[in-house]
C-alpha cells in the first residue's frame, strides 16, 4: 500500500505547474483541485506549516470534498502513525495531529436532507 502511496504522489502535479497548466488549459478542473490538495496536505504534514492543515478543511467543505487520493493518504498516516499506541502513551502534540487527521475525515450530514 506505501508503494501506491509513492506512485500516487510522483504522479501529481507541483501546485506552480498545475496553475501554469491550468491557465493554458491543458488540465482539466479536476486535476487542478487535485494538485491544490496534495500542495496543502505537502505543507501541512512534511513542512508542518498550520495552514495546509486550514486549507485541506477548507476543500473538505467544498462541494467535491477531499479527493478520494488524499482521504486514503490520511488514513494510511493514521494506520502508520498510530498503529498499536494507546491514546493515554501520546504527547499531546501527537493527539492533537491524530485528531486533526480524524477531522478531516469526518463527513457533516445536511440536517435538512
């Protein structure tokens, strides 16, 4: 499954060459959106910078969401993280990530609906 991991993110676009690709039009809107959330989920996790963290929530609310790619990435940092660890043996820095990776996975249902 790391394998896949790897293959999945070599094959996506840098954030600056999916804007450039963009506006010339030789990417769809999709693949776009997809580049954006891989970008903040890149400064979140490996350059610990809080607003990736902000925009992923931020593309959670929107109405596609948080592409499957990514919902599958934060699962498997959930798995690789905290497999076999009580929350009671965490830091708090480490239950705090835990729970924002939780949140981010978490679906708000319409109450109207």
């Amino acid at each position: 499954m790391t394998q896949n991991y790897i293959e999945v993110r070599n094959k996506t676009l840098s954030l600056d060459a999916a804007i450039q690709a963009r506006e010339r039009g030789e990417i769809s809107q999709d693949r776009y959106i997809e580049a954006q959330q891989w970008n903040s989920w890149h400064k979140w996790v490996d350059l610990r910078q809080e607003t990736g963290w902000h925009e992923l929530q931020a593309h959670k609310s929107h109405e596609i969401g948080l592409l499957p790619a990514i919902r599958v990435v934060i699962e498997m940092e959930l798995a690789r993280v905290f497999r076999g660890k009580l929350d009671a043996d965490l830091s708090q820095q480490e239950r705090d990530f835990k729970q924002r990776l939780i949140s981010l996975l978490e679906i708000k249902f319409n109450k109207n609906i």
